[in-house]
C-alpha cells in the first residue's frame, strides 16, 4: 500500500540517467507512487491527484551540486544571474525572465533546493 495514494512524486525526465534509475527504485522500494514527466521548472514536484482534476503542489525543488552554489554566490557567470532571480523581492531582469529559477518563482511556488556531492572550498 502506497504512503498516501493521493499524492505523486514528479520527477523531469530530464535528470541524471543513473540518478533517475536509482530514485525510481527507492520510490518502488517504500511504495511511492511516482511519474515521470518533462517538467518545464525544476527537478522534482509533488501532484495531488485526490480530486477529479490532478494539482500541482506549490512546492519545487532543485537539485544543485557545491560548485554551482558557490559559482552563484560568488557571482559568477550566469550563475550570479540565477541567484539574482531568485532573491525575495528581486525584480532583476537580467535573464529575461526566461531562466528556470525565474520560472519556478512567477509561477508562486516555494523553490526548495537539494545541494549535493563534495563540498567545495573556494
């Protein structure tokens, strides 16, 4: 029996081949129902397929290694870019509105972001 049959883990079909492989089996192994799909915005969602007409939950999230961070935060390329975007109250406009970041943002979705792999320091 699934976790809560409601509720569906998007995941962008997009993403890392291997990575991909292995979260669709944890989802199989714990019983989460899952759906592959080509998300314009982000790397996973949350749909709420309770009612007649299926919801996207207002939660995005992103997955971003230690490098792209620290490329951000050190405003690097476009990388400074994204991070302007993203910004509470930011109406930077320096990627024309057409980043994935910026999207996720205009839509009115929580943007939550998974940082992974080996720190980097500097």
């Amino acid at each position: 029996e699934s976790v809560n049959s409601s509720l569906t883990l998007c995941l962008d079909n997009r993403e890392d081949e291997l990575f991909l492989r292995r979260l669709k089996q944890r989802c199989e192994d714990d019983n989460v129902p899952f759906v592959e799909r080509d998300l314009p915005a982000g790397d996973y969602l949350f749909l709420d397929q309770s009612g007649v007409q299926e919801r996207i939950l207002p939660v995005v999230i992103e997955r971003k290694s230690w490098s792209d961070l620290a490329d951000s935060c050190l405003g690097k390329g476009r990388a400074a870019q994204r991070l302007e975007c993203v910004k509470i109250g930011s109406h930077s406009n320096e990627c024309g509105g057409n980043c994935q970041l910026d999207k996720m943002k205009r839509c009115g979705s929580k943007i939550l972001f998974i940082v992974e792999g080996e720190r980097c320091l500097g």
